[in-house]
C-alpha cells in the first residue's frame, strides 16, 4: 500500500494513536491537538503509511494589514526510516500549493544553521538561506 498525504482537520484525531518515533518533536498531547486541529488558520499535513503516521508538515497562515499574506512552515517532520523517500519534499508542495489556494503570496520556514538534512530539503526547493537572528522568551 502506497503511503497516503493527506490534510488533517478537527475530526481526524483517531489518526494520531499510532505515531512513528521522532515525528514530532514531543509525545502528542489530545487537549493541544484538539485545539490545533480546530484553528481555521492552522494547517497540517501528514503521511500515512499501514494506519501510522510516519511524518507530518504543520503550518499558520499569517496575515498581516500592510503586506501579503504568508505561509509559516512551522514544522516537518519525518521518522527516520521514512527519511530520503521524497516525503517531506511532497508535503512541502502540497503545503505550498494548498497555501497559494487560500491566498498566500509567499511562504517560508526555518532551521538551524547545523541541521543538513533540512537545509538540503529547503534549498533543493529553490531558495536560498538568509540571514536571521531569533530571539525567545518564555511566556
């Protein structure tokens, strides 16, 4: 069976009972994906292979009064034994593409400057790094 991408909304948190290791960052938690799933501007992606989800692409449309209106690539996401298959470069054109759909002029994403993998995928797409300086605080 093929692996499945598919877009995910509020009534498809069955999905998320069987996860592959290292899709997300941390274990996922029912409250947080509920309120994910149910945010009109929230987007998500994710591959499915035999029932399992063995990655995922989270995105925001960000809108702003003075300028088009955005894609933030929040976060992708594959398990390590689904890694070099072309399955984060799928999701990132579905994403684009569903972006553009709902009226986004751009979109774009972030790494850390040692993570390869991700720099190669984000290149390979047809752009180039900028410089970026990011600040955190706790809330």
């Amino acid at each position: 069976m093929p692996i499945e991408i598919r877009q995910v909304g509020p009534r498809d948190e069955a999905l998320f009972e069987r996860i592959a290791v290292e899709v997300f960052d941390e274990p996922v938690d029912p409250p947080r994906l509920a309120a994910y799933l149910a945010e009109p501007g929230h987007l998500m992606l994710v591959a499915i292979d035999n029932g399992q989800i063995v990655a995922q692409c989270a995105a925001v449309i960000h809108r702003h009064p003075d300028k088009a209106t955005e894609l933030y690539i929040d976060e992708v996401g594959v398990s390590p034994k689904w890694q070099r298959q072309g399955i984060a470069r799928t999701m990132l054109d579905e994403m684009f593409a569903l972006g553009r759909s709902l009226g986004c002029g751009e979109a774009w994403v972030g790494t850390e400057i040692d993570n390869d993998p991700a720099r190669h995928l984000y290149e390979g797409l047809g752009s180039e790094a900028e410089t970026f300086v990011m600040y955190e605080y706790q809330l």
